[in-house]
C-alpha cells in the first residue's frame, strides 16, 4: 500500500489540474452566448430603426397620395364654381372645397411629422449601424480567442489523459479499479489531499486516528463525507 502512494498522489495532482481545465472549459460556451447576445441585441436595435424608417416612408406615401388625391378633388370642385346658377349650391360647393382643403390640411401635418420622425430615425441609424459591426468584430475577435483556449484547453486535458494512464497502469488490478471507480463517481477526484484537518474536497473533518494513520503515510484514509480517499502528499514530494 505504501508503494502505491506516490502514484495515487501523482493522480491526485493529474486530476485536479483535469479537473480545473474542465472547469474553465465548461464556462467557454456561456462566454460565447454573451458575445452573441450582444451582437443579437445591436441587430435588433439596427433591425428595428430600419423597420420603422420603412414604415414612417409607407405611411408617408400613402398620405401623399391621398393629399394628391384631394388637391384634384378639389381642382374639381373648384371648376364646378364655373356651373352654378345660384347662391345655395354656390355656397353648397364652397363647403365641399373646404372639407376637402381640411383634410388635405391635416394629411400634411401628418407628412411634416413623419418626416421629422424619418430624419430623426435616419440620424442615429448610423450608429446603431456601427455599434452592431463594432459588436460583431469584437466578437469574432472573441470566438477566436476562445476557440484557441478550448482547442489549448482540449490539448491539456489529453496530455493529462495519457500521463493518467500511462500512471494507472503501474497500479495494481484491485488499486485500478477502486480508484477508477472512485474516480468515475467524485467527478474525477478519486483522492484528496487532507488540508487542514479535513479532506481537501468536502471539507468534511478527520478524526484524530485518521490523521495519526494518515501522518504515518503508510495508507489511505477514506473520507466519510466523500469516500475519496484521503492523504498527504508522499514525503519527499514538492507539496510534502
């Protein structure tokens, strides 16, 4: 057991530097959805100026078209002064020219206001415009960059991988499966390292016949918040 000591403390300090690039990977897709979030939201602002500009320039021709409509009505009207033959349908037409005059009066009020709003609209598009290709460099900027760490991170963990087995395999069967088993289930910590008085993975405290037995470095202490099992690191070791 003493002899297998040393390898199951190289495994611990393989695992956990697996385990802290695994860490850092895992975070690398919410990364990515906040880079593209923000370029969602810069093209929705850009997407949404665009769509109201088009629907100030519909509404805008439709209402020229009726004011162009009205003013050959009222051409009409105005013609049709020439035909009466006395004042009640002289008067009677000047009423119908002046309702028409009020509503073409009130469809170009509509015009002036919506082109105000289109001028408005086409001022700050441009830099809604930039702020979105500024959003979308600087996120290919930032795929990029995290496409390096994972492809970085992915070329660790396989190094880790093969130093691992290349470790597991001076242990013997019974020591190979417990801690391969061990492993598969403490989400890659078969051992810890005792810190403090405790196990360095749960925290969970050691009596003191479980830290005399562990001091003497002659067996693993099993934790009983965990069932990893527990050691300090081999005597003449960098972390001894």
């Amino acid at each position: 057991m003493a002899d297998d000591l040393p390898l199951h403390w190289i495994l611990h300090e393989l695992d956990e530097e697996a385990v802290r690039h695994e860490a850092e990977l895992a975070k690398l897709p919410e990364q990515r959805r906040a880079h593209d979030a923000r370029v969602a939201t810069e093209k929705r602002r850009v997407d949404a100026s665009a769509a109201a500009q088009a629907d100030r320039q519909k509404r805008r021709t439709a209402f020229e078209r009726d004011i162009a409509a009205f003013e050959d009505q009222e051409a009409r009207y105005a013609k049709q002064l020439d035909a009466v033959t006395n004042q009640q349908q002289f008067e009677a037409k000047q009423h119908e020219i002046a309702g028409v005059q009020a509503k073409r009066s009130e469809l170009e009020t509509q015009v002036l206001t919506l082109m105000d709003e289109e001028e408005a609209l086409a001022t700050a598009h441009p830099a809604l415009a930039a702020a979105l290709a500024k959003a979308e460099q600087e996120s290919a900027a930032a795929h990029e960059k995290l496409a390096a760490s994972e492809s970085s991170l992915r070329g660790k963990l396989a190094s880790l991988d093969a130093r691992r087995a290349e470790t597991v395999a001076k242990l013997d069967a019974p020591s190979r499966t417990r801690y391969e088993r061990l492993r598969a289930g403490r989400a890659g910590r078969a051992v810890g390292a005792i810190e403090n008085g405790a196990c360095g993975a749960c925290f969970h405290g050691l009596s003191p016949s479980a830290l005399s037995d562990a001091r003497r470095r002659e067996k693993f202490v099993a934790c009983e918040g965990c069932g990893r099992l527990l050691m300090l690191p081999p005597e003449g070791t960098a972390s001894a």
